[in-house]
C-alpha cells in the first residue's frame, strides 16, 4: 500500500422517505408468492416516495443532517457533488439547488456525475482527489448519492424499487473512513445491462444479463486490486457490494468464495460462514429501504456503522461498486478507531422508526400523484407536510419549486416563480394520505 496523507470520509448521514410498502404486501396485490420476494430478492420492505418528496428534496436533507450533526461549518465546504441517476432537469444539477437550499459559500464547485449506480463512486474519488490537492486549506467536500429507484407498475424490477440518499464528508481527517491509497481497479465495458431512455421515467432491465455483467466485474476489478494493492481475503473484516437487490450481495459474495476456495485448493471456510460473518452483518438496512441506485452501497456502510459500532473500529473493509451500462470499482478502507465518531449520527435508526406504512392502493396513488407533481403547472401554493424540512411544491412556469421550514415552521421558498410564493405547512396527523388531497 502506498503511505500518503490520510484522506477519506469524515461524517456520514442518510435520509429515507417517511413512507414504505411491504414487499409482502406488493407481492400479494399482484398475485405472487410472497416468498418470491423476501427469500428471492432477500428483501422486506422498500421507501416509497410522496409527491412532495424528490431526488433534491433526499439529497437536501442527507447534507443538511450530515453539515449539522458533525458541526460542519457551510463556510468551510469547497465542493458539492451529487452522484445520481435520477436528475430532475437536463441540464441544472441537484447539487446547484442543494447548494441553495443549504445555503453554502459562493466559493464552491457543484455539479452532478453519472454512471448509474456507480455515480456516487465516481464522486467520491473525485471528491478525494480534490482534498489531497486542497490539502491544508481546511475546506471539506461533501459527496451526496441520491435516487428513486423506479420500474414499470407490475414489472420484474417493481419489487426491486427503494428511494435515499446519503451524504458523506471527505476530508483528511477521516474518522468514519479513510479510504486506501492504492492504485485503481476499475472496470469499463459497453453493455445495455440497465438503461433508462429521456422518454421514460422508468427504468429498462435485462435482468439475467444484468447479472452477468455485474458479476464479470467484480471478479476482474477484484483480482485487479488483489494483484495491485498487497491485500488478501484475511485482509478484509467486511466486504460490502452495490445492492441492487439484498440477494445480489449474496451471488457476489459466492463469486468471490468460490475464486478464493479454488486459490487455496479447497482448503478455505465454508460459505455460509464466511458470508454470514463478512457480508451479511451490511444488508439490513438494504432489506428495509430497497434499492437507491448510486446510495445503495454506502447504505450498506451507514448501516454497518450503525449495527455494529465499536466491532467495527480500525476494520478493513472492502467495497464493490458496479453502475450498468458498465462501469465497475473495487477499493478498501479502514474504519476510524473511535466509534463515538459516527455513533448516533447516521440517522438510520430513527428514521426507519418513525415510517408510515402503505397498503397497495395507498402506493399506487402515490405513484400517480408524484408523477402528477413532475408536469409543468402542478405548483401549489399550499401545501401540507408533516414534519419534512424540505419539500417539492412543484412546477411552475418550467421552474421547479422547493421549500423548506424554518424554525417557526413557516415555508420559506427557495425557488419562485414570479408572484408565487409557497404556503405555510400544515400539520397533518394521520392517515398519511390526506397530506396529499
């Protein structure tokens, strides 16, 4: 490993919309085996947004957690990028209005990086990259992933669906994670594994092929930092993969034992421990949120951190993050040795606790209200929220609108259309649906 100035992440935190639907529940409705998707797909429930939540709205309040729960000061962040594949304009960035909504320094580089699911990888190195050079200026950047996984009402990919985000500090005193200086792994090979035209709002699947080309991957990206960076298997206390769906962690997992078994000649722990015991302690805030695209491996971290606290202090860990179309990376790094660092701070938690649970009818009118919300003039001058700090009004004159509440729980528009100015939240108790009549 090459011995440089120690870079990585410095706070982590995640934000998860407030309403889910069981897997169970989805399964049912559309006359499938439940089984099919708890012990198929290996997950239980997943985040289902509303029509004032959107990719800005997640990304906003990940950062916005993330800037205040390790006392960040805004004056001190040099650069927001956003990873995503979920943009909400052609040409504007999340991380333009996230800057706005967070009220950051004009001395700051935005802008958004693509490559489906590996976008926030793509960040995040980027981000790293920035700090080393910056390195004594005392400016932190902040990388954010954020998405709304999205498939055809009935499709294969619908049980898959998920939205979140997660917001991650990097500079170069990286309690949460310093990242190892190694040189890179990566893996890029022309594919249409996964896809989502302008045209849709949905996104487009070969599943099987998907699959092959993740798993291709991995096993080239792995050797590569295998030969690359010094470490082995014994190396690694964790090793945490892009989640498209829980099960998928397991397929990779089992590529990964299988190459190693054959390298040490059958003479190596069986799978089901090793999997039990490296991989599986890293899914269960996955089961819970579905998949978030670009978010879904560092939600795997987030929820490590947030499990397992001081089991996992001064860990190596390894990550394996793919994107269709393809672009794929392995890379390691070691968990700060002070779990009261992140202890509390992820968000994980609380948020889960605090969600409202949807029955089928109640999701697919939510589906339908939030593409409603997407069309230009569906602004509303009031509108009612429960508790969000942000919130998406909608569109007017071609002009997304956001708010966000104050600390006397008033709207404060961030972004009017001439003459229009956002209404006061009001407090809506239950059922969760009358917020949104």
């Amino acid at each position: 490993m090459n011995q440089e100035t120690r870079c990585g992440i410095e706070g982590i935190s995640v934000a998860i919309p407030k309403h889910f639907i069981d897997l169970g529940t989805l399964a049912k409705a559309t006359g499938i085996d439940p089984e099919k998707f708890y012990k198929g797909l290996g997950g239980r429930r997943m985040a289902v947004v509303t029509p004032l939540e959107d990719p800005v709205t997640l990304a906003a309040e990940a950062a916005r957690t993330l800037l205040d729960r390790y006392r960040v000061d805004p004056a001190g962040v040099g650069m927001v990028i956003v990873g995503s594949e979920s943009g909400v304009d052609a040409a504007k960035p999340i991380a333009a209005y996230v800057h706005g909504m967070l009220k950051l320094a004009p001395q700051c580089r935005t802008f958004d990086t693509q490559h489906a699911c590996y976008g926030a990888t793509a960040a995040l190195q980027m981000a790293r990259n920035w700090t080393l050079r910056h390195q004594g200026e005392c400016r932190k950047a902040v990388v954010i992933a954020t998405d709304i996984a999205r498939y055809d009402v009935g499709s294969a990919g619908e049980p898959t669906q998920g939205a979140g985000a997660v917001a991650m500090l990097i500079g170069t005193e990286p309690e949460v994670l310093t990242i190892d200086s190694a040189p890179d792994a990566v893996y890029t090979e022309d594919v249409m594994d996964f896809w989502r035209p302008h045209y849709q709002s949905t996104a487009m699947v070969d599943g099987k092929y998907s699959l092959e080309c993740y798993l291709r991957a991995l096993e080239h990206t792995y050797r590569t930092y295998q030969r690359t960076s010094g470490l082995s298997w014994d190396d690694y206390r964790r090793l945490l993969f892009h989640v498209p769906f829980p099960k998928m962690a397991y397929k990779a997992f089992k590529l990964l034992h299988e190459l190693e078994a054959d390298r040490h000649n059958g003479d190596f722990p069986s799978f089901e421990d090793s999997y039990d015991r490296l991989s599986e302690p890293a899914l269960w805030a996955n089961r819970e949120v579905g998949n978030i695209y670009s978010g879904s491996l560092y939600l795997s971290l987030a929820g490590l951190l947030e499990s397992e606290g001081a089991e996992l202090e001064s860990a190596r860990l390894g990550f394996f993050s793919y994107g269709s179309g393809c672009c794929a990376e392995f890379f390691s790094g070691r968990i700060g040795p002070d779990s009261g660092i992140w202890r509390g701070r992820t968000g994980i938690s609380e948020a889960l606790e605090d969600r409202v649970e949807l029955d089928y009818e109640q999701y697919i009118e939510l589906r339908t209200k939030t593409d409603a919300m997407s069309r230009n003039g569906s602004f509303r001058e009031r509108v009612r929220t429960n508790g969000e700090h942000f919130w998406f009004c909608g569109v007017d004159d071609h002009r997304r609108i956001y708010a966000s509440a104050s600390s006397s729980a008033a709207a404060k528009p961030l972004a009017t259309a001439p003459s229009i100015v956002a209404g006061s939240p009001v407090a809506v108790q239950s059922p969760a649906m009358q917020r949104f009549s």
